[in-house]
C-alpha cells in the first residue's frame, strides 16, 4: 500500500512563503508527475513528503496515517535524486545493499533484494564494479536499485534522468516505466522533460509559484486546460494564445483571450481565415514547424504533420480547427 494525502502544506524560509497551501490525493500505485516552472516547489514539495524538510504547517498522511512528526527513514519512502550520491569507493552491489545493511536487515534477506533488483535493472554485469566504472545511465540505474532493495510504499524521483543524454533518457523512460508496472508502486515523479510528464504519468499536478494550478491525466490537461497557465505550460510547441484586440465579434462574447495549439491549425496558400507571411521554417523531418506573422494573431506558430516546402516571406492563410478551440475569460480561466 501506498497512497498519500497533502492537506493545506505551507512551507515557508524565512518570510519566503515557497508552497502556499497544496492539497493533492495519490492513490496507491499511482505514477503522478510534478511539472512547473524553475522554483515554483516541486522539489521542496518531495522533501516535505520524504520529511527531509518540515512543512511550516499542514498535514501528509501517508496510507490514512500522519507523517509529519515521523522520522524520514520510518516513512517508508525512498528517493532518487538528480545527483545520483553514489559511494565512489563501494561496488554496485554495495551501494544498493547499503541502506538495507545500516537498517540492520538479515543477510540472505538483503542478497535476495539485491539479485531481484539487479536483475529488474539489468545490473547483473556490474555488480561487482565501482561507479567510476558505469556510464550515466549505468549510474541512474544503481541509484534506482539502491531505492528498489528498500521495498518502500512510495518512490519519489527528483528529475532523475536530467544528467543523461537524449537517447538514454528515452530508453531509461522506458525502464522507468515498466518498472512501475512490474512494481505496482507509488512513484512521485518530478521533470522538466514534456514527453517524460505525458508518458509516464496516471496524473499530473502543474505547479506554479507554490500552488497547483490542476491535476489531471495528460490527455485531460492537454484537451482542457483550465487556465491560461496551464494552456502556457502543457504541450510543445506553445499552444498559441491570442488576445481578441482584432477579434470583436469574440471580445463581445466575454472572451479575452483564445488557444489554440498549433497542431490544430491548417495552412493554405490560397485562401484562409488569417492571412499572414511566414518568419521561419523549422523542418524536423516528421513535423515541420512554421512561424507566422499575421494581421490578427501576431505571432502564429503552425504544426503540420510532415515535410512542407515554405520558406521564409510566403504568403500564406492560416485556419485555426474550431473544435478545438480554447477560450479564456478576463481572469485566465477557460471558459465552457
Ligand atoms: N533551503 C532553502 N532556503 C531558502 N530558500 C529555499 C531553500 N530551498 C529552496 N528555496 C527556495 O524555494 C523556492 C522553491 O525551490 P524548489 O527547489 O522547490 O524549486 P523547484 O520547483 O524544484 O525548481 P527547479 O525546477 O529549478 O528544481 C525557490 O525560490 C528556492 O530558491
Ligand atoms: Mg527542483
């Protein structure tokens, strides 16, 4: 069992109120992903839950049962860390078993732990090397080990992928991802990383300056977001969000402002409902990705789904989907 419940958690330094009240539910086996700009509290926010940092008020229950008095170590809780804080002068096999040894756990216990884990993590090569001797994704892997062999009711991960390089970030993504189905565990999992959030996660909690802004699966956050924010925040390329200075018939409807991404917008060379001239081709080879200047929106970034010959000063008509049209009122929320 796993599950946790934040009520009303404030953590402030100082006079620096950093989390301003966060309530969220994990159901047990959940994959939930904290995304949010650079010193919004995502991390701050894990280490209240590992009890690394007392919470100013507030309450984590973890299974029905309150934390916040209990000691790190009693939380059943493990953490992967950005930095993967492995012993330079223990092997693989003695850094995973570490913890389990300090704790006082039986022998055979500890070798049975460590075979399963290694084996989950294809670590069996290395047991016996030092991690000056791993690659990155090698090193990731141990300190996933390391929180494995623990058996903890919650896994918590601050960016643990952010040191490796594109491809071994997909491919330990992956590893990440079918280790929470063989495991049936909690994971609480922090990225900056777009595709990570929209793969991994049962749910998403967006944060922003210290409070959550909305939880949701990815595909509910991306198809409705429930304000500006989080239009902003969830889906790259940017969902382009208009102001409706040049739209009245909108602007007398209450709307301020409207999204829409750019995937849902079609482009003409004829004719079309914003005219405007193109500023920059991005060819992805899968995608191209051009940048519009026109007369109503602005700026207009446009998606389309393989390779397209425009070049920079076109003319072009920009059609927006409007089913898949978003729309804002003058305080950011969307609108029905
Ligand atoms: N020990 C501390 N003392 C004072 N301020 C702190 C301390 N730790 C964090 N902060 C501040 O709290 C805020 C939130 O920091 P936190 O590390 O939680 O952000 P984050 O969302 O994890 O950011 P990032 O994405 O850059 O890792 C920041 O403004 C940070 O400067
Ligand atoms: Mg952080």
């Amino acid at each position: 069992m796993g599950s946790l419940q934040l009520k009303s958690i404030r953590k402030a330094f100082g006079d620096h109120e950093v989390l301003k009240g966060i309530d969220l539910e994990v159901k047990d086996g959940e994959f939930v992903i904290f995304v949010g700009p650079s010193g919004c509290g995502k991390s701050t926010l894990l280490r209240v839950i590992a009890g690394l940092e007392d919470a100013t008020s507030g309450s984590v229950q973890i299974d029905g049962a309150e934390v916040i008095n209990t000691p790190p170590a009693k939380r059943g809780i493990a953490m992967v860390f950005q930095s993967y804080a492995l012993y330079p002068h223990l092997t693989v096999k003695d850094n995973m078993a570490l913890g389990l040894k300090q704790a006082g756990t039986d022998k055979g216990e500890i070798e049975t732990r460590v075979t399963k884990a290694s084996a989950m993590l294809s670590l069996d090569p290395y047991l016996a090397r030092r991690p000056a001797e791993l690659s990155g994704g090698q090193r990731q892997r141990v300190a996933i080990g390391r929180a494995i062999v623990r058996e903890p009711k919650l896994f918590l991960f601050d960016e643990p992928l952010s040191n490796l390089d594109a491809a071994l970030r997909v491919q330990t993504r992956l590893e990440i991802a079918g280790l929470h189905r063989r495991l049936k565990a909690t994971m609480i999992y922090v990225t900056h990383d777009q595709v990570e959030a929209m793969t991994l996660a049962d749910k998403i909690v967006v944060m922003n300056a210290g409070a959550v802004e909305q939880v949701g699966s990815p595909m509910e956050l991306y198809n409705k977001p429930a304000n500006l924010f989080v239009a902003g925040f969830i889906g790259s390329p940017q969902m382009n969000l208009i102001s409706v200075e040049r739209l009245p018939e909108l602007a007398r409807a209450g709307i301020k402002t409207i999204g829409i991404r750019p995937e849902h917008i079609a482009l003409s060379r004829e004719s079309g409902e914003w005219r405007g001239k193109v500023i920059h081709v991005e060819h992805l080879g899968a995608d191209t990705i051009l940048y519009l200047e026109t007369e109503v929106t602005g700026l207009l970034t446009v998606r389309l789904f393989g390779e397209h010959r425009y070049d920079a000063d076109d003319i072009v008509f920009a059609t927006p989907d409007k089913a898949f049209m978003h729309r804002f009122d003058a305080s950011d929320r969307a609108m029905a």
